[in-house]
C-alpha cells in the first residue's frame, strides 16, 4: 500500500516538472508564456498534432508553477494569487477614453469656489418622529403621502392641488432631462438641442427666416395682414406639397378609384349629395330674401329717415289744416 503510494506521488511529480531547453518568457500580469524553443518539422500530421498537443499542457504547467510561487491572499472566495503588474504592452482596440468635460454647473462652481458638500443619507422626520432616508422610497418629509393640501389664497378654489402638484414634478423631471442632453450635446460640441424655436448661440439664416415665418403666422389672420420687413423675400416651399399616387406597389386604391368613376358614369340615377343640395337650396333662399327686402326699402331723401319722419309729419298736418279751410267755405 506505501509502494503504490509512493509511485502515485511520484507521478505527479513528474507531470508537474518540466524541462525545456531554453526557459520561457513569463509575463505573470498577463498570465501568457513565450516559447522559444524550435519546433520538430520532421513529424508526420498525426505526429505533430500530439507533440503540440503536449507541448502546450507542458509550457502551461510552466506557467501554472510561476503563479504558484507568487505571494497570496485569502479569501472568503477561497486562495488567490497577487500578481504582478504586466511586461508586455497589448495594444488598446480602441483610444484611450478622454475625460469627461465639466457641465456648466461644475464650470461655475470652480470658478466661484463652490465646494461640494457630502449629505448625509439620513434625516429627521418631523410628522413621524423618526430617521429617515433623505431620498427614494419611504423617505422623510414626504409630500406626495399627504391626504390634504392647502390651497393658497392667490389660487382658484376649484384648482385641483394634488394634480398641480404632479404636473409641477413632471415639469422638473423633463427640466433636468433637458439639461442633460444639453450637457451630452456641448461635451460632443454638437448643437444643443432646443425646444421649438428656442433661440440659440449663432442662428442661421435658415432658422432666422423660420422664426419670422412662424411669428408672422401666428397672428389670428395668419399672416394675411402682416407688413412685409424691407428686403424680406418670399417664402419658398410653404404651401401643401401634392400628393402623389406610388407608380409601383399597391394598386388597390387606384383600382377602386377607378370602380367608383365608372359606377358614376354608367349608372342611370345621378348621384345625389343631400347635404350640398340642402346648403346651396339655403343659399338661394337667402339670396331671395336679400333680393326681396331691397326692393322693399323706400327710396330715402335727404337727410335721411328723420327728415322723412319730420316731412311726413308736416304733410299729415297741412293737409288737416286744408280740410278744415275746406269745411268752413
């Protein structure tokens, strides 16, 4: 039983120790090994595919007892080896990464000498009585648990505050979104993005001539009454862009389009369209009335109806005073 111990021991010895010619060039921090040593071209496929197979188990021992022999560390993982910074540079696939460029908060901050205060994560509560996360869920000094709101004087009774309340954190949230493409775009020195037609650094004259064209037609005759600027061309490409049938694909729509003509053209009844009869038969009517009502109108004097009404009153009284003179002779 020691006999067959012993040569169990011995064998792996044997497997763990390897000699080579030349030693081997060891980069531990890379855990990668350079042979060398020349290879035998003698051997036949089948050959030399076993000698590389055993080559490569061998030089790995190499290197598996090179990473033994290093100082080591134990974990609650279990034992690692500390290895050593590496000796051969590999080249990057990409560039060193830049810094990242401070916001314009941090540009501020720097030149006004603004430090940043590290807060704690906990804070008092007050309604509760206890310590609280200052953040996140179940934070301290809550105001979305509230039941009830005060409503202040300056607002309308009727304002639902809970609502207000939600559109106003719904309008920071988007705020900070905001400023922080503003901030991605300027690192990248690409155009800050806008809302609309936000003004910016250095418009173009393309964005000029847009916000004049948006300011003239946001009045209530679109535009229709709007004095022209000196010099000021006229806008290109403003009105509806026709539409046009796709030469190739779906001929469905054209088809039926089609169906519906040669309904109309072969069929005996005309069609009817109720409601633009019913309008023009309405506008007919009107225009009678106006025709009848300007007949009607007497034909004024001068000085208008009440110089009408003044003669029509002297005239109803000399003819009075007439039939009286007549019944005296």
């Amino acid at each position: 039983m020691a006999v067959a111990v012993e040569e169990l021991v011995a064998e792996a010895e044997r497997l763990i120790r390897v000699d080579r010619p030349l030693e081997l060039e060891l980069d531990l921090g890379n855990l990668t090994a350079l042979d060398a040593n020349p290879l035998n071209s003698s051997l036949c496929r089948q050959e030399a595919e076993a000698w590389l197979r055993s080559l490569a188990r061998d030089n790995t021992q190499l290197l598996l007892n090179a990473v033994w022999q290093l100082p080591s560390e134990k974990l609650q993982e279990g034992i690692v080896a500390l290895l050593p910074p590496p000796s051969t540079l590999i080249p990057r696939e990409k560039a060193v990464p830049k810094p990242r460029p401070p916001t314009r908060w941090e540009q501020f901050a720097k030149l006004k000498g603004i430090r940043k205060k590290k807060k704690s994560n906990l804070v008092w509560d007050e309604s509760r009585k206890e310590w609280r996360r200052r953040w996140g869920y179940q934070r301290a000094n809550d105001e979305t648990k509230e039941w009830v709101l005060e409503v202040p004087e300056s607002a309308d009774p009727s304002e639902d505050q809970f609502a207000k309340r939600v559109a106003a954190k719904k309008e920071r949230v988007a705020k900070n979104e905001l400023n922080r493409l503003r901030n991605i775009a300027r690192a990248q020195k690409h155009k800050v993005p806008g809302v609309g037609l936000a003004p910016t650094q250095q418009q173009s004259k393309a964005e000029l001539s847009k916000a004049i064209r948006v300011a003239r037609t946001s009045t209530a005759s679109v535009g229709k009454f709007q004095d022209k600027l000196p010099k000021e061309q006229e806008a290109r490409n403003t009105g509806k862009r026709r539409k046009f049938q796709p030469i190739v694909g779906d001929f469905s729509a054209e088809k039926q389009k089609q169906l519906d003509l040669l309904n109309v053209m072969s069929s005996k009844k005309p069609k009817l369209d109720l409601t633009k009869a019913v309008n023009r038969q309405l506008r007919e009517d009107d225009q009678e009335q106006a025709a009848k009502r300007k007949k009607m109108r007497p034909k004024g004097r001068k000085g208008g109806k009440n110089h009408n009404r003044n003669n029509r009153g002297k005239g109803q009284h000399r003819k009075s005073g007439m039939k009286q003179q007549g019944k005296r002779k």
